[in-house]
C-alpha cells in the first residue's frame, strides 16, 4: 500500500462485543470497550489475495461491521456520537488463535496475533444515511459458501454510539479511521485455497481467497 495515499488513519477494533462470541472465547463480559488497533497497511481491499501468514497455525475468520468515520474531534455525548459515522462496511478481523491464546497466558500485547500483514480485510464502504439503522444490520460469514457465522449489530454489548464516544475520549477521531465493531459467535478456522465471503442485505457481499 503507498502509505502517503492512505485514505484510512487509523483501525480501531472492539473486542468481545457480541456477548456469544466471548462466551465461545471463554472470556469475560466486558465492562466498557475491549480496543485495539491495527496498523492501516494490514487493510486488503476485496478482490486481493491474503496471503496466510507464516508466523502462526491458526487463523481464523472474525466477520464484523466496519464504521469509518467522516469527521475529526471527540464525541461527548450519544446524539453528537452519529455525527461522526461517515460510512458503514464489512470487515474480517483477522487473527492468528494460536498466536493469541499464547500471548494472553502470558499477558502480552496481542499485536502478533491480530496487527500483522493483510489482517484487517475492507469491503467498499457506503455512505451513511439516517435511513441506515446501525442498530438492526444483519451480517455473515460464509467459507467456501457454508455458513459459519451470522450476527446482526442489535446484539452488539456496546453499540456504534457507544463505541465512538469511549474511542474518542482517548484517541480524537480523524476523517477515515475506521473502528471494527466486533464479532458474533462461529469464529473458526480458515485454510490455504479457502475462499472467505462477508455478507449483509445492506452493505453487499465481499469476498477474498486465502493463498
Ligand atoms: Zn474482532
């Protein structure tokens, strides 16, 4: 990616959004935000080939609605919080299992297992309307076409405003950061030669071939 013409500053993620999914991860319900953030050169636009990464065996698949913002500052309240939703897309948060099971056991940064090279896949963003109700967006995951998760955004812990008015309070937003909201349950594993497809009614259907 030419760094100089990336239109995107900055990836935030939400961890342990959907209550389900930290079920299945045997982790906690958390009491505000779990964030992290991903370099903007690991994004891979639909279409490419991800190539799977060589420093873990375990990758899977976290299909999630992608919110990029379309303004700078912070966001004091719930009502100033959709000012600042510029477009809405699909993404997988792509993370090596293996990689992170091993760093959280011993209290390390997750940066290896989620923060690497072609992590954070894109869709093509739609523009945001009122009409858009980012609280009822149904979404999945299909790989090599079986269905393996499927969510809709009115099952998020901490919902687009929420989540836009925590992130800001500690990071000023820019024009074009984009913030991963979160994944339902049916993370799972993807292999070489699997072809990886996000789907919603809304947003369109994406898709990528892990090479
Ligand atoms: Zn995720």
């Amino acid at each position: 990616m030419d760094a100089a013409a990336n239109p995107f500053p900055r990836v935030f993620c939400i961890g342990r959004n959907y209550a389900a999914h930290a079920r299945e991860m045997k982790s906690e319900i958390p009491e505000s935000p779990v964030v992290f953030t991903k370099p903007s050169t690991s994004i891979v636009r639909p279409g490419r080939i991800v190539q799977y990464p060589k420093h873990g065996s375990s990758l899977h698949h976290e299909a999630e609605v992608v919110v990029q913002i379309g303004r700078a500052g912070q966001a004091h309240s719930r009502e100033d919080a959709q000012a600042f939703v510029g477009g809405v897309g699909l993404g997988l948060d792509l993370t090596l299992r293996d990689v992170q099971a091993d760093l959280k056991q011993k209290g390390l940064p997750w940066e290896k297992s989620k923060a690497f090279d072609q992590s954070a896949l894109l869709s093509e963003v739609t523009a945001y309307s009122k009409e858009l109700d980012l609280h009822d967006i149904d979404f999945s995951c299909r790989v090599n076409g079986d269905l393996r998760q499927e969510g809709n955004t009115v099952d998020m812990l901490f919902d687009v405003e929420r989540l836009i008015v925590e992130v800001s309070a500690i990071w000023s937003l820019l024009p074009g950061d984009l913030m991963y909201t979160g994944t339902p349950e049916g993370v799972g594993p993807l292999e070489v030669g699997d072809r990886v497809t996000v789907e919603s009614g809304i947003l369109g259907t994406w898709s990528w071939e892990i090479g």
